[in-house]
C-alpha cells in the first residue's frame, strides 16, 4: 500500500498520463509473464498501524472497483531477477484530482506469488515507489 500526496498545482488540472514505478523481484523458474494490479483503496489508513484485517471491513484491503494492471518481464527476462515496472494510474489519479478527499492511496498486488514488490525508500532510490503524473493545467487552456 502506498499514499500521495498531489501538489496543489494539479488543482482542477487534466492528467494527461500517470504511472506507478515500482521495482519487483522475480524467483526464478517464473518464466511466464506476471502482472502488477494497482487498486484505489477506498478507507483511510495509517503506515504502520495497517494489518491484513485493521482497519479494512475487507481482509487484506478495502478497494474501489477502480484498478490499473501492466504485465512485466519474466525471471529469465529480468536483470538478476529485478525490473523495474510501470503500471497506468491515470483514472486513478485524475479520480483524485476530482475527488481530493478520496485520495486514500493504492493497494499494489502480483497476479504470481513467485513475484515480490519493493516499495521501501532508499538512498539510491532504486527500490523507492515512484508516482509520475504528466499534467495539462487548467489554466494553461
């Protein structure tokens, strides 16, 4: 799970595109593509007080019916085992914008349990979750 914040210069903007980066660890002997599902998480949360049943009223997470998918590289594919991925977030995040009190963040999840997604913040940002957001202001219309 992750949260954003968006600046406020995406006020009443039009989002052009947006996308999750994220890096993923492969096991080997995944040979077939895998994919990252990114889900609108639809209750509040707090890092560090999150648990696969506190607080959702859903185990593992309450969501939207709003989700973004892309489909990686194998382990065979990927640099010892590591990609780096992007999943399209635009709906998502232009829902946001819309809607700023429904920004509660993003469930991220694999479609194979062979993949592991990195998410913690470092140094080098190699494993730091990323959200891009290309914009068209609103006033520049």
């Amino acid at each position: 799970m992750a949260k954003f914040s968006l600046p406020a210069t995406l006020e009443s903007a039009e989002i052009d595109y947006a996308e999750l980066v994220l890096s993923v660890e492969i096991q080997q002997g995944s040979d077939a593509p895998c994919g990252i599902v990114a889900m609108r998480l639809a209750r509040s949360w707090n890092d560090g007080a999150v648990g696969w049943h506190s607080p959702w009223i859903n185990p593992g997470g309450d969501f939207t019916g709003v989700s973004s998918a892309a489909e990686i590289v194998n382990a065979r594919d990927a640099n010892k085992g590591v990609a780096r991925v992007a999943v399209d977030v635009t709906d998502i995040v232009q829902h946001w914008v819309l809607h700023p009190g429904d920004n509660y963040g993003l469930g991220v999840t694999s479609t194979d349990p062979g993949v592991r997604l990195n998410a913690k913040q470092d140094d080098e940002l190699t494993n730091t979750m990323l959200l891009r957001v290309y914009f068209t202001s609103a006033q520049g219309k």
